[in-house]
C-alpha cells in the first residue's frame, strides 16, 4: 500500500510539474530575442503559420505551439498579414495576434503641395508595395497619410489618394461660398494648388485666396513664381533663381507672361488651400511679400507694396542674402 502511495504521489508530482511547464510553456517568454516581423500568408493553416513562426524564431516548437493553441486557445481562426512580434513574445500572445488580426500597417505620406512626380516617387519607394503606376494627374491626389499593408499594389494606394481628392473636393465644392472667383471644380484644384506652394501657413492662405481671387476678377497677371517654375521641373524644386527669360516664356503655366489661371494645377493642394479658394478672405488686397518670418505682409495698393518690398530688402540685406 505504501508503494502504491508513492506511485501515486508521484504521478499526481509529474502530472502537476507537466501542467506547470504547459501553462508556462504558453504564458512564459518565448524564444525571440529581438522584434521580429512575420509575414502570414492568405489562406495559411495554424500549422503553416507555425511553421513559419518556428523558421524566424517566434516560438520555440512549431508542433508544440499546436498543441498548446489547441489546449489554450480560444479556437478564433487566424488571419493573414504581416505581424510584428516583441522580444520575447509568449505563445499565448503570438496566437492572439494572429487572431486579432492587427498586422503592421505601412504608410505613405502625402505631403500637402506635394507635386505629382514626387507621389509616384513616394508610391515607388514605398517598401511593401507591389507593381507600378504611372504619375498620377496632377491635382489628383489628396495629401493625407495612407496605410497599406505589405503586397498591397501600388495602383490601389493611388486609387485610394484619388478617390480621396474626388470626395473632399465634390463636397467642397457644394459648400462653396458666393464670393468665389472659380466657377468649376476643375478652376478650384487649379488656384488651390498656386495658393499651396505659395504659403505654408496655414491662417495665411484665405488671404493669399482673396489676393489672388482680386487679380483674377480685375485681369491683372496673377504673378506666381511658382507657376514659372513648374513647367521647368514638373514641380520639383528649382535649385536657383528664376531667369527674366523663364518670366517671359508662354507655355500655358506663366502667369507672368499670361494673366488668367494657368491650364491645370501645379501641385496637389490640402484641404486647407481648396477651402480657401471656395472662401476667400474679405479683403481688396492685391500684392503680398515675404515678412521675414515665414509669413507675408499684405497690400492694397502698389505703393504700399512697394514699402513693404523695400522693408523686406533690409531685412535681407541684414541677414547678409543680399
């Protein structure tokens, strides 16, 4: 009797110790030693994703975290992406994620102003994205951060930024106040976009709208040197001086050498810029110049505009720029 107590009593010993290195085995830390990133292919069985878990070193046994996931686990399918796994990272945590289905989410940036060629840049670089696409019509494109995860294709991003622009600016456009200057959706995008690359200040730009919006009404020139740059560039930035030459050139762009609105955008505009165009400020000006601290000053008439270049000069020739 007393060995069969022992028996017994060890059993019951290994039965517990057999528990306690199950439950530690899925609860404890796991074999990783750094962040690692594991792709989970569509329609992968747990076996297969374990597998792959076991090849980076996510977990220690691909048979052993199956047979823990079935003891365990909450029997919720897993889901395919990319998931990035902490250093030692639990089992018991490895399986929820799976399940939870929170993969990595990449993200391209979309600078507001942001011209076209440089968005096919940004798509193109963008590491996990898949195919190739042609630069998008400028103007097209809604500046915003976009999240893609790792195989998406590069087609359906800028879809994506698309669709975005074609929403925002259809309902802009409805909301557009009386005192507009643009008369289609199309004008909108056009000046929003020199307004953009005019200012990047954000509390400045109904009043660079409403300068610009003036000129328009009275035919003056609206005189954008972002306009002469980007026939030269595409948008990209310049890198010197303009030449009086590119001032006088008539390309459909020069809003020196021709009054009225250029033939299409020169960049991708925000939010901000097209809102401004569809409400510009209450304001009779018609000239602005830089103030010397990333903002510009504002002028009636060209005899205040003159004062107001003159005071900018100093300041230049101060910095030492002149």
């Amino acid at each position: 009797m007393r060995r069969v107590g022992c028996i017994g009593l060890i059993a019951g010993l290994l039965i517990v110790i057999a528990g306690w290195w199950a439950v530690h085995g899925w609860k404890g830390h796991g074999p990783s030693e750094r962040a690692t990133t594991v792709t989970i292919a569509q329609g992968a069985t747990l076996a297969a994703a374990a597998r792959e878990l076991e090849r980076t070193g996510v977990i220690a046994s691909a048979g052993r975290f199956r047979t823990q996931a079935r003891l365990f686990g909450a029997g919720t399918p897993i889901k395919a992406g990319e998931y990035a796994f902490p250093a030692k990272v639990s089992a018991s945590e490895v399986l929820s994620i799976l399940q939870g289905g929170k993969a990595v989410q990449r993200v391209v940036i979309v600078p507001e102003g942001l011209p076209s060629v440089m968005v096919h840049d940004a798509l193109m670089k963008a590491d996990g994205l898949t195919g190739d696409v042609k630069v998008p019509a400028e103007g097209s494109v809604l500046p915003d951060g976009y999240a893609f995860e790792r195989g998406d294709t590069r087609a359906a991003v800028l879809a994506r930024m698309q669709a975005a622009m074609t929403r925002y600016l259809t309902a802009a456009w409805k909301a557009r106040k009386p005192t507009t200057v643009v008369t289609s959706p199309k004008q909108a995008i056009i000046l929003a976009s020199i307004v953009e690359k005019e200012t990047g200040k954000p509390e400045e730009r109904r009043a660079v709208a409403a300068v610009y919006s003036n000129r328009l009404r009275l035919g003056m020139p609206l005189q954008a040197d972002p306009t002469v740059i980007y026939p030269i560039t595409k948008g990209r930035p310049l890198g010197r001086r303009i030449r009086q030459s590119e001032l006088r050139a008539k390309n459909g762009y020069n809003t020196y050498a021709s009054p009225g609105l250029p033939v299409g955008p020169i960049a991708n505009p925000g939010r901000l810029s097209i809102d401004a165009v569809l409400d510009p400020a209450s304001s009779k000006a018609l000239y602005f110049v830089a103030d010397g601290s990333g903002g510009h000053v504002f002028a009636d008439t060209l005899a205040e505009h003159n004062a107001n270049v003159k005071k900018w000069y100093a300041i230049r020739r101060a910095r030492g720029e002149m």
